[in-house]
C-alpha cells in the first residue's frame, strides 16, 4: 500500500513498474523476475487497474472479464473460468449490470469493472492506481472485501488517498514523499515509530481556563504529558504512548477528581494513520529525519544550515523488515 500526497510520486512509480515510464536508474524484481529488463515474462502474471478506466464502448462487463481472462492466459477451462468470473461480478456488485454496455454504465460501475479486469485470469502480480478513488463508502467495502478475499498467495500493490483503506488493506504500508519511500512498515509499526501518542479530549462544566488540569497529568503520568488545545469547554490532552502501562492506577484516581477539576467526563483515542501521514509529510517538508521514535537515527552529515539532507536519511528505523 502506497500513500502519498498529490505529485508526491505515487502514479509515476506505478507507471514505471508497468512499463509505460522507463526509469532512469534502480531496478526492481518480483517472483524472481526483472521488472525492468524482462517485462514480457511480467505481463504473463500482472493485473493492472489503472487511475483512469479503460474500456471497450460496445462490450459488457461480463464480456470485458471473457476477454481480459483469455488475454492473461488463464486454465482452457470453461467451468472454471465461468465461476472465477461470476465471482468477481458478484464480489463487487456488478451481477445486475453484467450485461449491459460498458459505455452506458455510471463512472462507479466502470471503476468496479476496471478492478475485475486487473483481477481476473489468475494475476499473481496486481498493480491498482487509486482503485477506490471517486466509489461511494458501499461501493468502497465491496472492493475491500474483494481485494482482501483475492490477495492470498497474490501480490496486491495499491495507491490510495483515503487512511481508512490503507489501514483495512494494507499489510505493509510506503509513504512516500518527494519522489522517495520515507517509511515502509505496517500499520502498527509506523503508528509507534511516527504517533503522537493518545489524545484524551474532556468536556469541562465551564468555559473558565483550566490551569491545573496540565501540571496534575504531567506530575502523575510523565512531564512530556500536554494540554493541545482548550476551547470553550472542551480541552485536549496529548500523553505519549510510553505512559500506557500508567494508565490504570492514573485513570482510577483521576474518576474519583473530575469533580474537583471541573470534568464532566472525557474519551481517550490513540494515533490514527492520518495523524502519522501528516507527521511524516510535515518533517519531509522542513527537511528533518523522519524518526520521531525512541529508536530513530539520524544520519550524521548535515548540510551547512544544520540540518538533515533528506537524501542522506538513515532509513534502517524507519523500515519494518520484519
């Protein structure tokens, strides 16, 4: 799963591992084979989902995914490839409009269509550009419940905008930042590695400033403990991830002394992958080393200014290789 902002690189990674940008340098090699110099084996297992859909005017659905599964080769078996296709329609909500002509479909159903074409055939390699981009949130889980059923001994490579998917699909996730994958790891990892900890949002009895609300976390959780923001009668406090194993002794006291600090009651939520999305893309931006957790490095070489040349980043505590 790739996640980027928009010209961050996202397409053109995704169109020079299928062949239509040739690179200018670096390789790239999937179940053995050489993406870069021997494409033609590629193309016997690749699906593609293109970020714009493309399709025949005058055909169905049904016979689009007849055709895309004799082009990839799939088993001279009727019975299955009947089957394989039936299940693709019915996986994504095609099954009503399976015979009506592609061109007179709405832009949802076209986009579903294009997801079918690059997963049908028995494509090991599949590549989408955005697959979900301009579908409703229903139109959004069937995708996710098909790709998440057709992934397994597949190699699914996707782009996307939206955290939610990323989060549901996304085994290992890239963002990537100015042309280069910053952090590649699960959702779990990056969270640790780039979160801003647990955000505890309170409601006050009034809009008075609370002064005492700070210092009380700070001196019974741990002094990196903040107060973000306080407005009208909702205050919100930050407290790092480190301080969890506090929380039960903390929380069990703090109930019995919301009275005496004016809380009428609180919600506690952890790091979302959009927070650790705008983390990394606001240190790419002012050029730090994107290692904000215990374990970060930072290269040595600096420029003249002090700080970190983006190119020079010491990446092994910010990839996942596990």
């Amino acid at each position: 799963m790739m996640l980027g902002h928009n010209g961050a690189g996202k397409s053109s990674l995704i169109s020079i591992l299928t062949g239509l940008y040739e690179p200018t340098q670096g390789s790239a090699e999937v179940y053995g084979v050489d993406m870069i110099k021997d494409f033609d084996k590629v193309r016997s297992f690749l699906g593609i989902c293109p970020q714009h859909d493309v399709y025949f005017d005058l055909l169905t659905p049904r016979e689009h995914l007849d055709i895309f599964y004799d082009f990839k080769g799939g088993e001279q078996d009727a019975a299955k490839k009947k089957a394989e296709v039936d299940g693709l329609i019915k996986s994504v909500g095609l099954f009503d409009q399976q015979h009506d002509l592609t061109s007179k479909l709405s832009g949802g159903y076209q986009r579903k269509l294009s997801c079918c074409q690059a997963l049908v055939g028995g494509s090991k390699l599949i590549i989408m550009d955005e697959p979900t981009s301009s579908l409703d949130l229903n139109a959004r889980r069937q995708i996710w419940n098909c790709l998440k059923e057709y992934k397994k001994d597949r190699i699914v490579l996707l782009t996307t905008h939206y955290m939610d998917e990323a989060d549901i699909l996304g085994d290992r996730i890239g963002i990537m930042t100015k042309g280069k994958i910053t952090c590649l790891g699960s959702s779990l990892f990056l969270k640790r590695q780039f979160g801003v900890g647990y955000n505890l949002a309170m409601v006050k009895a009034s809009a008075a400033p609370n002064t005492m609300l700070e210092s009380y976390f700070q001196q019974h959780l741990g002094p990196k403990a903040k107060k973000l923001t306080e407005v009208q009668t909702e205050i919100i406090m930050q407290v790092p991830l480190d301080y969890a194993p506090k929380f039960q002794q903390f929380f069990d006291k703090f109930d019995a002394m919301m009275p005496e600090f004016g809380i009428v009651q609180y919600g506690i939520s952890i790091t979302t992958l959009e927070d650790v999305f705008l983390n990394v893309g606001h240190l790419a931006d002012n050029e730090e080393t994107p290692t904000p957790g215990s374990t970060g490095k930072r290269s040595s070489k600096k420029r003249e200014n002090g700080r970190i040349n983006p190119d020079q980043w010491d990446r092994t505590s910010i990839i996942d290789e596990d």
